[in-house]
C-alpha cells in the first residue's frame, strides 16, 4: 500500500538487525545456522510444564507492573546467594520483556538530551539506538581483540563533566571475553565520586567457563549503588523466544527506570513468570549451565582446530571468535555472506559491532547448537 506520508527516519541508515539478515539468508541458501544466538534444542520440559499449568490455571492477564512477587524473591535470593547482595524484592527488582526493553528502558530512564555514554566496541547492536533516541551521545573506546582487553587509562581520558553512564557487559557479546575482578576495581576507581551510571549487561552470567568466578557488578558495593544490572531468563533458560529477563538497582535508580517501563513494556508475559519462579526453586539448573556450554565450546574447537581460521579464547557466553586473516581480503561482512550463500554456513560478521567501518577479519560463532549441528559446521569450516 501506498502512504503519501513523509516520514523523517531516526534511524535512516538502518535496516533489519545483521541477526535478522543472515538468519533470512541462512534459510534462504540452507545453510548451518551459526550466527544468531539462540539455541537450536529446547526449553527444559519442566519449565516447558510449568508454564502450560499456570496458563491451565488462568494466569493469563497481566501481570504487576515490576513483576510477580514469588520471582522477584526467587531472584533476590539467587543474587544474594551468588553475589553475596542484597537487593529489596519490592523495590529494587523489576522482571521485563526481555533484556534488550530492560536496557532500552535503563537507558531513557538516566539520559537527557547531550549527555554521553561510554560503548565498548565491538558491542551488542542495540546499544546505541537507545541511547541516540534519548538524545545522547554515544562514545566510543575499543577492546583489544588480540589481548581481549580493555585500556582503563583510554576509558578515563574519555570521561568529562557530560558523561552519564559507562556500558559494560560480561560476558561479552561478540567476543565470548570476561570482565575480571580487576577491571571491576579499575571502573569503580574511575567513577568514584562521579555522577556517572553503570549500565550491567550480564545477560550470560550464568554461561562462564573454565572454573572462572563471574564478576558481577552485584559484588561491588559502590559500583552496585550506581548501576542497573540486566539479565536474562531466555539465556538461562534456553527460551529466549520467551523474552523473559529482569533488571536491578538501588531504589532511587529503579523509580526512574519504572517510571519509563510502565509505559513501554508494563509487565512481562504472566504465565512465564509463575512458572520461572517455581523452576528457580530447582537450585540445580543454573550451577550446571556453565559446564553444559564449555562441552558444546570445547567440542566446537576441537573440530575445527586444524581449520585455516584463528581460534581466539571463549571465556564465557556461547559465542566463540574466529579470524580468517590470511583466508580472505574480504570485509567481515562480506566474508560471512560469501560463508554462508557459497560455503553453507552463517556466522555473524564483526563489521556489525562497530559504529564505523571496520577491517577486522573477524566473525562470531554461536555454539549453542547440537552436536550434529556443530559437526556440521565445523566440517565446513574445515573445508575452506
């Protein structure tokens, strides 16, 4: 249909997300689908039963706004059980629609018009149109993607009295990288006295390997006064078509980031939120996750070690970084569609985590996939 409507686009060089992109190419070409990170088993078939009896039992209108009670208390003792935290069910835990509205609605409930906030690239895709539609500025420092480290001194030659909010996330999406105690007491150091926001993505916090201990912000008293901490039931949960996550912070900061969820999310979907907070109840589910990815990423690196593409360390998340420097002259994008329309396998391009070009000859691999899935994969990678 035609519409004689002249539309000024806030976002005029956007298009679908990359995840978006090559999920539709994949299936297009029919490829093995490495690239959008979801997993292809299912959700635990007692979580799967739980949320058909609370439909059953008519929990299906909505919801409170900051979320079922019985969750929020399940939440508020896992994070106190892990992170030796204390958060007030009532006031400082707010259960959303799924992580990404949780930091849409952290980011327009802190920043005005001119503020700045500091990315870390490459960084999660969605970051910065939230920020940009609540008029500020987004700045930009870099990891190394060799050392998968961050310059604190860099960091702190960014922060000026227009500084709002520092976005950190561990771990990180794309690069599969952790945050450490000391880079935790490192930021903390850098704000400390500073009207400056952590914004806490830690959607993966419970997807950590190799025996390492997550730093979450939730263990740092003055960082945690000051952040909103995000995280993510559908990555947990291998449900993320459930768009299921919560969000934390001190009360003062939760009124401002309740006072702009009400009116974009209102409540997340009940009969999920009924069946979660009973699932959670099972104190075994979340001690076993890290250990159930690190078999899936140590069988992926395994299989494609003798491969032409570079290896980087996978610390955490189910992403795993590769390099085909030496395999191609192609940009990263380039290279992932040519994988996936002439090779048969989809990957995501790092291209996609940068505000600007960038000629890193980087891809993302998701390994939250079957066996046979990853077999397949990596006997293509193989081949190549």
């Amino acid at each position: 249909m035609e519409s004689p409507i002249q539309v000024k686009s806030k976002f005029p060089n956007s298009g679908d997300t990359i995840f978006s992109a090559m999920t539709a190419l994949a299936n297009k070409h029919g490829a093995v689908n490495l690239s959008q990170g979801f997993p292809d088993f299912d959700t635990p078939k007692d979580l799967i039963k739980l949320a058909s009896k609370y439909m059953k039992l008519g929990k299906n209108q909505y919801a409170p706004m900051p979320g079922v009670l019985k969750l929020r208390q399940a939440i508020s003792e896992k994070i106190n059980r892990l992170y030796s935290a204390e958060y007030n069910p009532e006031m400082e835990i707010t259960v959303v629609a799924g992580a990404t509205l949780g930091l849409f609605c952290a980011f327009q409930s802190i920043l005005n018009e001119n503020d700045e906030v500091v990315i870390f690239e490459p960084a999660y895709d969605s970051y910065e149109p939230a920020i940009r539609l609540a008029g500020a500025k987004p700045v930009y420092t870099q990891i190394d993607l060799e050392t998968m480290t961050i310059d604190w001194d860099h960091v702190k030659k960014l922060i000026n009295y227009t500084t709002k909010a520092i976005v950190i996330n561990t771990p990180h999406n794309p690069t599969g990288s952790i945050l450490k105690e000391e880079d935790l007491l490192q930021l903390e150091k850098l704000i400390e006295g500073k009207d400056i926001v952590v914004i806490s993505d830690e959607v993966y916090e419970h997807i950590i390997f190799d025996k390492t201990k997550h730093q979450s912000v939730a263990k740092y008293p003055k960082l945690a006064s000051r952040s909103f901490i995000v995280s993510s039931f559908g990555k947990t949960y291998h449900a993320t078509g459930w768009k299921m996550g919560y969000v934390l912070a001190p009360e003062k900061l939760m009124k401002e980031f309740r006072k702009t969820y009400q009116y974009v999310g209102f409540s997340a979907h009940s009969p999920s939120q009924y069946a979660i907070a009973d699932f959670m109840q099972e104190d075994a589910w979340c001690p076993a996750l890290s250990g159930f990815f690190q078999e899936k990423r140590d069988y992926f690196r395994e299989k494609i070690k003798d491969s032409r593409f570079k290896l980087y360390p996978s610390h955490g998340s189910y992403f795993q970084t590769i390099s085909y420097e030496g395999i191609s002259e192609k940009n990263s994008l380039e290279m992932a569609r040519e994988l996936t329309i002439n090779h048969g396998i989809a990957t995501i391009p790092f291209e996609s985590f940068y505000h600007k070009p960038f000629d890193g000859k980087y891809l993302r691999i998701c390994f939250a996939k079957n066996k046979e899935t990853l077999k397949k994969g990596a006997e293509i990678l193989c081949s190549i």
